[in-house]
C-alpha cells in the first residue's frame, strides 16, 4: 500500500502532489471537527420534548424551572436550551426587550454553528487548482520531451509526462469531490440547527406573549 502511495506521488510530482495530500488533511480535519460539533455537541436532537417542557413550565407560570431545565447538565453544550434560557431571563420584561435578549443569542449561536464550515469550499477550489497544476507540469513535462528527445526516449518520457497530468489530475479533483460532498452534509446539518433555533424562539416568544396576557387578565 505505502509503496503504491510512493510510486503515485512520485509519478505525479511530489510538491504537487505532498501539497494536495495537506489540502487533504486540512479538509479532514475541519470535517471531523464540524461533524463533532453538529450531531454531538450543538444539536438538541429532540427539540420538540425539550420545547414541550419548556411550555408546560410557564404556562403553570414557573420561569425558574424553565431556566432550570434549560441549565440541565445534559443541555450544557446545547444551543437551543442556551438561546430559550437568554430569552426566558427576560420573561418579565417587555417583548421588545425579550426579542432583543433572543436576537444576541442567536447571533452568538450562529457564529458558533457557521464557523470554519466555509472553508471547506476553498479547500476544494485549491486541490482543483492543484491538481490543473499538476496536469500542466506533465503537459510542459511531455512537449519538452517532445521538442528534445527522438525515439524510444521521447516516448517513455512523453508517458511519464501524460501519466503525471493524469496522476495529479485525478488525485486534485478526488479531493476537491470529498470536500464538496461533506461541504453539502454539513451545510444541510447546519441549516437544520439554525432552523431549530429559529423556531424554538418563536414558540418562546408565543409562549411569553400568551403568559404576559393571562397575568394580566388575572
């Protein structure tokens, strides 16, 4: 296996190819990261129990255990129960002042999930880049050979040429492909994350609104 990897590089040019592997570690690195993030640590994975908890606690007009609940140690690292507990601090205030309290905390929320992701996009542009570069360096390799060299010499080394723009071509694009297709998950993870705490703040403000209602008819 390593020897095969060895003759590869060494067929489509090591500073072409050394540099597409980093663009590839790179990616890597920011998918296992992002992935971690998205379905372990940020998503709430059943939001509409924990918003179904949430509501029976103020409508029996109970905001500690709300933000009680929210400050569950199984929701630390969790951005919906983080933004519904911003917004339920300030349940006893105007909804202007509660609407501004969830706005801070979405935007905070929203820097956390966006981060890095877009990188992703870049780092497929550069090993598509990268490997173009390895297809000129065998096309300059192959008419060198063409213009210097005559027979059986000329042939070997106008293969060698075709087979490094074909080696760091595919190698370029394979990499660019792998950042495209986990840039398309993560960013529909993403969007569902910012969706749910987009709906949670509504239902929160609902839920507020028809609290600051019923305490004054009482």
């Amino acid at each position: 296996m390593f020897n095969w990897l060895a003759e590869m590089f060494e067929v489509g040019g090591y500073v072409v190819m050394i540099s597409i592997l980093l663009v590839l570690i790179l990616s890597l690195i920011i998918i296992v990261e992002r992935s971690y993030r998205y379905w372990f640590q940020y998503d709430l994975g059943n939001t509409s129990m924990f918003m179904a908890a949430i509501q029976k606690a103020i409508m029996n007009n109970s905001i500690e255990n709300a933000i009680r609940n929210c400050k569950h140690t199984r929701y630390r690292s969790k951005l919906v129960p983080y933004v519904i507990k911003e917004g339920l601090k300030r349940a006893n205030d105007s909804i202007e002042e509660i609407d501004n309290s969830l706005e801070r905390a979405t935007l905070t929320t929203r820097s956390k999930v966006t981060r890095r992701l877009s990188f992703l996009g870049t780092t497929a542009n550069v090993a598509t880049l990268l490997g173009l570069l390895g297809t000129l360096s065998g096309l300059m390799h192959s008419f060198g050979a063409a213009a210097e060299m005559t027979g059986e010499d000329k042939q070997t080394e106008l293969a060698a040429g075709i087979s490094e723009a074909l080696v760091a071509t595919s190698f370029g694009l394979s990499v660019a492909l792998l950042c495209l297709l986990f840039f398309g998950i993560l960013q529909m993870k993403q969007n569902n994350i910012l969706d749910d705490i987009a709906k949670s703040c509504a239902a929160l403000n609902e839920l507020l609104f028809t609290r600051k209602m019923k305490l004054k008819k009482n």
